[in-house]
C-alpha cells in the first residue's frame, strides 16, 4: 500500500538549526529522537511489546532547509487503519528538522528517509530506528 500526501506547507523557519550528524545513520537516528520529542503523549521509550499492536512504515524527503515533503505511507496494518493518519501526523508535527549538512546531502537535494512506528495496543509509538531490542 502506497498513499501518498502531500505535507502541509511549511514557511521557512530561520532559526532551524543546523545538524551535527556526521554521516546518514546519525542523521536518521537526530530525525527519529525529533519525531520522539515532537510527539510526547504518544510515544513510549521502553523495549516494545513480543506482539505489537501495528506496525507503520512511511517514507519521506528531507530537505535542505529540514522541512518534511513527500511523505508517503509504505505499509498500514489492514486491522489498525487509523495508524496510517497518526504517522502522518507525527512526522507533520516534527518538521522541520534538523538542516542536514552538506556531508550528509552528498549533493542531493532531499534525502529520502523510511522509518517504521512500532505501535503498541495503547496507541503509543517508538521509531524502529530507536526501539530496543524485543
């Protein structure tokens, strides 16, 4: 399943900071901690369940300036379709990111992040990129 939605547009914001992240899995490890941080009601930040209640996986483009666009849903569970919205809306909340720098874009005008939501029976979510170990 692949639906794609366009982000709402962002002004730019100035005062977005620039990211120290040395190469890409740093940098994905600064946008999954931002995603944590923009959304503290719904997240949880310990070992996730033997049986999760949905898994999300989303894709999007970050670009120069740390603004989420293209934010596509790769994968909603049939059985949980109100997650798909909820991702959605995580990543929404969290833009703009970090700038990434000039070593981490390699040149290219938007990198493109996939991360998966690993939500438990409460509603409640952490990055795949973060979780630990089940």
């Amino acid at each position: 399943m692949q639906t794609s939605h366009a982000a709402p547009p962002v002004a730019h914001v100035p005062h977005v900071m620039q990211s120290s992240a040395p190469n890409l899995d740093a940098y994905k490890r600064e946008v999954a901690e931002l995603l944590l941080a923009a959304n503290p009601n719904g997240v949880y930040r310990d070992r996730p369940p033997e049986i999760l209640y949905g898994i999300v996986v989303l894709q999007f483009a970050v670009n120069h300036d740390g603004s989420a666009t293209k934010i596509s849903l790769l994968r909603v569970p049939s059985h949980a379709p109100e997650l798909g919205p909820r991702a959605l809306q995580a990543v929404q909340r969290a833009s703009p990111f970090l700038r990434p720098s000039s070593t981490v874009m390699n040149g290219q005008d938007s990198l493109t992040l996939t991360e998966s939501l690993l939500f438990r029976d409460d509603g409640k979510f952490i990055t795949r990129t973060l979780a630990m170990p089940q």
